[in-house]
C-alpha cells in the first residue's frame, strides 16, 4: 500500500435508463399526477378541436332549434335559448381554462414577487407582508366574493373582471408558502458556497434558490388554478357570472333558472356538470402529484 | 458454521458467555431493485455471536451495514427485499414468524437502535410516555407499577437518574437522549441489540460515555451487541469481534485482537493502516479508489480494481467465506485450501 | 510582515428573542494572528457548542461579531467593498462539513467548480476552465469523467467531498477553512481528504484552519492547535504538546477519550460517566 495520491479505478458508469423510461416509472408510482395529466390533456384537445370545428356563433342564444335533444347534428343537445350545447361548452371551457389562467398566474405571480421581497428583505417589509396575509386568509372568500360579484352591474361582468375578483383574495397562500420556502433555502449551505463563489445577494436569489423552488411554485400554480376556476364556477352557478357568455357555471345557473330537469330537458345540466367534475378532479390530482414531488416530506420511498 | 466467536480471549465478558451462540444469521440476501437496475445490497452474509460479546460492524457507506441491520429485523422497505437467509434468534427463526409475532419480537428479542434514534424522539412526549408506550405495545398484561419499575430500571442501567422519566426530550443533552434511546432499547431485556452509529454525531467524551454505557448495560443483561460504525478507533476500545463489510458481502470478521494485530483481508489491511495513529503522524495511507456501486459491481471478488495483490483468479471469481485455523472468517482467494 | 488575518478581541453573543434577556456567548475576546507569510495549519478543537463552528462563520464574514473587530490583510472585514471585498471573498474559502448540502440539487456537480471560474474570472476560455476544472478534479484523485455532468444524488459521499476540496485546489485560497471536513466521511477516505488539504498547505502556501473534535486527524495535520470550551480557549500551543501532554483538566478528557485503533492504548479504567452532574471546567489558563 504504497499508493499515496488515490487514482480513481476504473469503474464502468452505471447505465442511466432513458429519460422516457423514468419518466414513465415515475408516473407508475406517482399514478394521480399520470392520471390527472391525462384527463387534463383530453379536456384541452376537446376545447382546441371544438374551437376548430363548431361554429363559435353557435354558443349564444338564437343561433340554432331551441329544446333538441342531443342527435348526430347536436350531440350535446340545444338548450331553452336556443344554443348548441356542444358550441357553448367548447367556448365555456376555453372561457373556464382562461379565467383559470389567468387568476391562477396572476395569484402565483404576486405571490412570487411578495414571497421573495418578504424573504429576502426581512425587517419591517417582512412583518407587513406576513401579517397583511395573515390578517385576510381568515377571510371567508366566498363571502367578499358574492358581495363584490354582486355589487358590480352584470353587464359590466366580463371574463376579465371575473378573473380579477377571484384572484383578490387568492395570493396570501401562494406568499406565505414562497416566503416560508425562500427562508429555508436561504439557510442552507448551498447559499453558503455560493456567497463564497463570489455570486451577488440578487443572483443568489435568481439562480441558486429559485430554481429549486419550481415544483413549489408549480403546485401553488395548479392549486390557485383550481381555486379560480371554482370559485368561477360557483359565482356563476349564483348567477353572478358575466350572464352572456356561455361558463361552465352560468349554464349550469340558466337550465336550472328554466326547470330543465321538470321539463325533461335533462341533457342541457349534464354536459356542464360532467365537464366540471373532470376539470376539478384532475386539477386536484396534479395538485396533489405535485405536492409529492415538491415536498420530500411527502414522497414515497423510492 | 463455526465461528470467531470460539475466541473470545479479548473479550471483558468471555467467562460468561455461553457455548450457544444467540444469534445466528446463515445466508442473508437483500436485493434492491431500483429504477437504475438490480442491488444486490447483501450478498450471503453468515455469522453467529454469542451472549455477553460485542460485534463491530465496519464499512464505507453502501457496504451493507445498515441494510444487514435492518434485514435482521425484517424491517426492508421496498423496493428492497429479503431473498434468501434466515436469521436465528436464541432458538427462533425470525423470518417463520407471523408479522404480529415478529413485531413482538422487535423489542423483546431483538432491540435495534436506528441511525439519529436520538433525534426521533418524540418533542411533545415526556421520555416515560414514550417508554411506557414501547413496553406496552410489546407486552401485555404487566401492570402499571411493574412497567414503571421497569423504565426506571432502564434509566439506572443507563446512569440517567430516574427523574429522566418526566422530563422532555429538548431537557436532555445529546449523551443523555442516546442514553435513553439505550434503556428504551433494554426495556425488555432483549437477546441481541444492534445499535447503528449510535455515537457518531457526538463529541468524542459523550461518545465514550454512551460506549461505556452499552458496555455497563451489556453486563447487566448478558445479551450480544452488534455495533455498527465505521470508526476502528471505536471497535478496538470497545468490541470483541470485529466484522468488515465490502460491497455487501462480509469479507472478514475476527477478534478485535487479530483484526488489529493480522488483519487477513487487503482490504481490511488497508483499512487499519489507513488509520490515524499517535505513531504514524503525517503518514496518509488512504485506500487508492472509491467503492464500487451496488449496480455496477466488478466480476470476481468485488475488491479486486483496489486490491494490490489481486489476482487473475480475483477478476473471474468470486471468492468464497475462508475459515482460518483460529475460527477468522475471510473471503479471500489468497487464503483458499492449497494456497 | 504583514498579517494575513487578525482577530481582535471578538465576543459574539446570540440574543434569543427580542425581550428575553437570555444571551448566549458563542466566543468570548478570542484573539488570533495568522501571518501572510508564514503559512501555517492550525487546529480549533472542541465540541458542539464550543464556538468553533461560530469562529468559522465570523472568518468567514457569515455573520458580524458583537465586539472586536476581524481584519483581513489589515482591513475590517464587515466594511470591505468592490475590489479590496471580491480579494477577500476569492481568497478566504472553505469546506464544510456535509458533502450534500453544499451542492445545490438543481444543478450538476459541475456548478460548483464553474461558479467560481465565472466570479472570479479564473479562466480565460471555455477550454481553459474546463482544463482547470480536470487539472484540480485529478489531483484529489477522481477521474473527471466520472463526475462531471452528474448531479449530486448519484456521487457517493466520498466522491463529494473530494469535489469539495478540488473546489479549494482551484480556487488556490489564501486562507481556507476547513469544517469538520472529514466527519462525515468514511474512515476509509479520510486519509484521502487530509492528504490533499495538507499538500494544498505544502505546494500552494495557503494558511488553513482546521475546525474539528477529532483529535486524531488534528494531530495529524495540525502545526498547533487551540482547545475551545464554552467560547473560551482553554488551552492553546503547539499541537504535539498539547496532545501528549495536556495540561488543562478539559484538554486531559478530551484527550483522554480519543478512540485510538490502537488495543495498548485503550480508554483509562477511570470513568467518566455522568459528566451532567460534574462542576464545569475553570477556563482560566493553568500555570504550566
């Protein structure tokens, strides 16, 4: 054992299976987040090949034979208004997927820029910060959102404002979540060695810890996703919704304002109903995919 | 299989132990299968110990160590799994037991005290609760007085006082929560306790306290102690037998008198002239190489790519456990019938 | 001669909560002159707790002392700017303790060699940080290959770490600090790890202190050695007297408490048990 300097033996490197291939084990073990994408992803190819297809005329009122059952030329059936129901709910999800985008990145967006201001500044910033959220995630939000949705001229209610009024009270989760992230990473050694690397407070943040805050940011994404597109639904679902589009919620509101259901015009409620379900249940299931991968307290063993 | 353990010269407790050996583990194979391929974590592992001694068991990191400890206790998660072996416990073998039967046994005869067991004590839980809850869940039917009689037995055995038992866990230093992992380890006096790393996030004086501990304790219980670590300062102030691990397999195990004065392995030879000494100041012998990976081990004897005195036998074949005259085990070609 | 790093008096004090008047001092009026050059390997030994950790933070300009001040090349640390700040920050470096965290996870390996190359302008070109990155990648004994462009999780420990210390080789520091660098390494590399820090010391001149409660290795690598206990330096000189014959009550245990691999130097029959209940050790200097 003269060797002194150790020289590395010559090992052959383990064989890495394609990315595809732990791609789809992942997906095995974590079968709700496979699940979800794959629900997703068919309610997204029906809306951009509805979008495609139909005649978007066709979701508003008197365009088409009012009261038809669903047939080969209206699979989906016409309602009392005379819309085609397949139109209006094409159109009502494209309306759906953009209220949800639209609040869901503007929530995480604030959300990022308060978590990290917070985090990184600290002092007086910080306190104000955490207790402004502190103080208004108690709030029911149903309620504010019922008494402003309500407040406002309907006519004036477009997609926009409806995105606006659910993302009011939607950003203190995805603040506090970023914020809490934010500290944590700031403590650990990593931070450390990059300090000593001679990288600057602002590219710490930008480069070191961001990055590894993506699945975090992900998850809030998808969870503030799945709380705008609820809370549309359900505003509309009261009749606050902005009454001429065609939402998911507001045809919902609209069979159940004419008695469909008393009147045997079962297929006008179903069709909104189902589409719902789907967009909810595997907005969760990413959400909690997600979460497992953000969060190692959570993951399984691998 | 007969053992090192007939040589117990170096051992404090060699007059009591008995001739049975109480623990006997024959053939042990875990196999993990993870996304990157097939690891053979523990590779036919065989060895017996006997009441009152104490077995170190050393390796780098992916050795073997811990995985060996826990597939002992039949405690491997997937997607590991036990493939072959069984594990004789003072005349039980564990692995026939029903899993009601084999979670009775984990305190009773088999205590084993997990890496960092001193930080996963409960924060919200007085240190009694907690021991009363482990005597509980093992034991039925012992009344109240028996079972704190009993927990203030463990506290003295350990040299806490026996007001540890109301107090909080962020109460105790670091030495005294390893202590009480120790006495909740002894609750119910078992045959064989394992205790991986239990010293090594320590400072050096509490190290020795816990290690003179678990020797105090040993006297007081008579059962065989597996301590695994990869300190050799630590087994030769304290072990009897010392087991080195490579790659999953157990490549030498020998009294600690031999292990240090003729070890037989390379590799167990480099590892004790790799220590750091009060004589060899300023001398590094490191051992050149790093461990090979679990999925990628090389043909033969998985040592051979470091191993000065490999041969071509070494690169092709696998070498078999040697039982030397004096009861050593190696596995090694280089001590081979007819060499 | 010029002194490298001078610390003057320094005591910090961490202030648990805002009202509560509980104050712990992590280091008390600790003094120490490294020469620039006259480089020299220098043990702080102690337990948790004992402020060494603390000492390697304030050097490291991580946090700011309560009083005294730390002067790098004559200048206070916590004013340092622009070009005189990127000097120290490229000059003081460090190992820490656990080889995983000091990688960030979302990154390759390579991350942590290429930052610095990028910071601290190392390189010329491309070929050159990454001939640089192989030349100090070699010289702790790894093959370039084998690491380069894999993350963290799928390096052993050991291998880690010697990315670590390849790390300080490239940097080629002034003053390194290396933290309990090898506690969490096997015993079988160990030797590895000092080795290349001893031989950074020896062919590139750099001063570096070395933070542990291992004896054994501070014995092994150290010039001299200073024992801290409670923030108070107990006992201090040069590192084969101190070992061989201690002369305070708390050098004496720890000594005395070494695992040597060594069975004709076995722990003393004497007990230490149940050091809770012994009086604390008087932290002034005995009298030789």
């Amino acid at each position: 054992m003269t060797t002194i300097v150790a020289t590395s033996a010559p090992e052959a490197a383990v064989q890495q299976p394609g990315r595809l291939t732990l791609l789809l084990r992942y997906f095995n073990r974590n079968k709700g987040l496979a699940i979800g994408l794959i629900i997703l992803i068919a309610l997204v190819l029906f809306t951009v090949i509805g979008l495609m297809t139909i005649n978007p005329k066709q979701a508003y009122p008197l365009s088409v034979a009012t009261k038809q059952p669903p047939s080969l030329k209206y699979p989906f059936g016409t309602d009392f208004f005379g819309r085609n129901l397949l139109a209006a709910m094409v159109v009502g999800m494209w309306q759906t997927a953009v209220i949800g985008v639209i609040a869901g990145g503007l929530g995480t967006l604030i959300g990022i820029v308060l978590g990290f201001t917070s985090a990184y500044f600290g002092g007086w910033i910080d306190s104000t910060i955490r207790t402004i959220c502190q103080i208004l995630t108690p709030i029911p939000v149903l309620l504010i959102q019922v008494v402003v949705a309500g407040s406002l001229d309907k006519r004036d209610v477009t997609i926009i404002t409806m995105a606006l009024i659910v993302v009011m009270l939607a950003w203190m989760g995805p603040t506090l979540v970023i914020r809490a992230q934010v500290l944590t990473m700031k403590e650990r050694q990593f931070v450390s060695v990059a300090k000593l690397s001679g990288v600057s407070d602002i590219a710490i943040i930008f480069k070191e810890i961001l990055p590894n805050l993506l699945p975090f940011i992900a998850a809030a994404f998808v969870g503030q996703v799945f709380a705008a597109v609820f809370a549309s639904f359900y505003l509309a679902v009261l009749g606050l919704g902005p009454l001429r589009e065609p939402l998911l919620g507001n045809i919902i509101w609209a069979a159940q304002l004419q008695g469909a259901f008393f009147n045997g015009w079962w297929w006008w409620p179903i069709g909104p109903s189902i589409a719902m379900i789907l967009i909810l249940g595997s907005l969760a299931l990413i959400n909690m995919g997600l979460d497992e991968l953000a969060n190692p307290r959570v993951r399984r063993t691998e | 299989m007969n053992l090192a353990s007939t040589d117990t010269a170096s051992g404090r407790n060699a007059g009591r132990a008995t001739a049975e050996p109480v623990l006997s583990v024959n053939d042990l194979v875990v196999t993990y299968y993870t996304d990157l391929g097939r690891a053979r974590a523990l590779d036919k592992v065989s060895f017996t110990l006997k009441a009152g001694t104490k077995m170190g068991m050393v390796g780098e990191s992916g050795s073997g160590k811990s995985t060996l400890a826990l597939a002992m206790m039949r405690m491997i998660k997937p997607p590991g799994r036990i493939e072959g072996g069984n594990v004789w416990v003072g005349g039980t073998d564990l692995q026939a037991l029903s899993e009601e039967d084999m979670r009775k046994a984990r305190l009773s005869k088999i205590a084993y005290i997990p890496q960092g067991a001193m930080n996963s004590l409960n924060p919200v839980m007085r240190v009694g609760a907690q021991m009363v809850d482990a005597i509980k869940s093992h034991l039925r039917g012992e009344s109240a007085s028996a079972i704190n009689d009993r927990c203030v037995w463990a506290l003295k055995s350990v040299d806490l006082d026996p007001s540890v038992f109301h107090m909080y866990p962020h109460e105790l230093s670091g030495g005294m929560k390893q202590r009480v992992c120790i006495a909740i380890g002894i609750l119910l006096r078992p045959e064989v306790i394992i205790a991986d790393e239990p010293t090594s996030a320590l400072d050096v004086v509490t190290q020795r306290q816990v290690m003179e501990t678990i020797d105090k304790v040993q006297d007081e219980i008579n059962s065989a102690v597996i301590l695994i670590g990869h300190d050799m300062g630590l087994m030769a102030q304290t072990m009897d037998h010392v087991a080195v691990m490579y790659a999953g397999r157990l490549v030498e195990l020998a009294t600690v008198r031999e292990m240090f004065t003729s070890p037989k392995h390379p590799y167990s030879q480099a590892l004790i002239s790799s220590l750091p000494t009060l004589d060899n100041k300023g001398q590094f012998k490191g051992i050149p190489g790093l461990a090979p990976s679990l999925l990628r081990l090389p043909t033969g004897c998985a040592f051979h790519p470091r191993c000065p005195l490999a041969s071509d036998r070494s690169r092709t074949e696998k070498p078999k456990v040697n039982v030397l005259p004096g009861g050593q085990l190696v596995a090694c070609h280089l001590y081979d019938q007819g060499n | 001669m010029s002194n490298l790093l001078e610390i003057r008096n320094v005591t910090k004090v961490y202030q648990r909560g805002l009202l509560s008047s509980h104050a712990k001092i992590a280091l008390k009026e600790y003094n120490l002159t490294l020469k620039e050059d006259e480089p020299t390997i220098l043990t702080v030994a102690g337990e948790s707790g004992s402020g060494k950790t603390t000492l390697a933070m304030l050097v490291l300009g991580f946090i700011t002392p309560t009083t005294g001040e730390i002067l790098y090349r004559g200048k206070n640390i916590t004013t340092l700017r622009g070009a005189d700040r990127m000097a120290y920050r490229r000059e003081v470096q460090a190992v820490f303790q656990d080889p995983f965290a000091v990688f960030n996870p979302f990154y390759t390996v390579d991350h942590l060699l290429t930052v610095p190359i990028k910071q601290f302008k190392l390189a010329k070109s491309g070929r050159d940080a990454r001939n640089k990155m192989d030349e100090a990648l070699t010289s702790v004994g790894l093959r370039p290959e084998d690491v380069l462009g894999r993350f963290p999780h799928q390096l052993s420990g050991g291998q880690r770490q010697r990315i670590n210390v390849a790390r300080a080789l490239l940097l080629k520091p002034k003053l390194l600090i290396a933290d309990e660098p090898v506690s969490m390494v096997d015993a079988s590399l160990r030797a590895n790890i000092l080795e290349s820090l001893k031989n950074l010391h020896r062919d590139h001149g750099v001063t570096i202190i070395y933070i542990t409660h291992d004896l054994t290795t501070a014995y092994h690598v150290a010039d001299t050695i200073t024992v801290l206990y409670r923030g108070d330096v107990v006992e201090k000189g040069d590192v084969e007297t101190v070992i061989r014959n201690p002369q305070h009550a708390y050098t004496r245990l720890l000594v005395d408490s070494i695992p040597w691999p060594n069975l004709d130097q076995k722990w003393g029959q004497h007990s230490i048990r149940s050091k809770e209940s012994q009086a604390e050790f008087h932290t002034e200097a005995p009298t030789p």
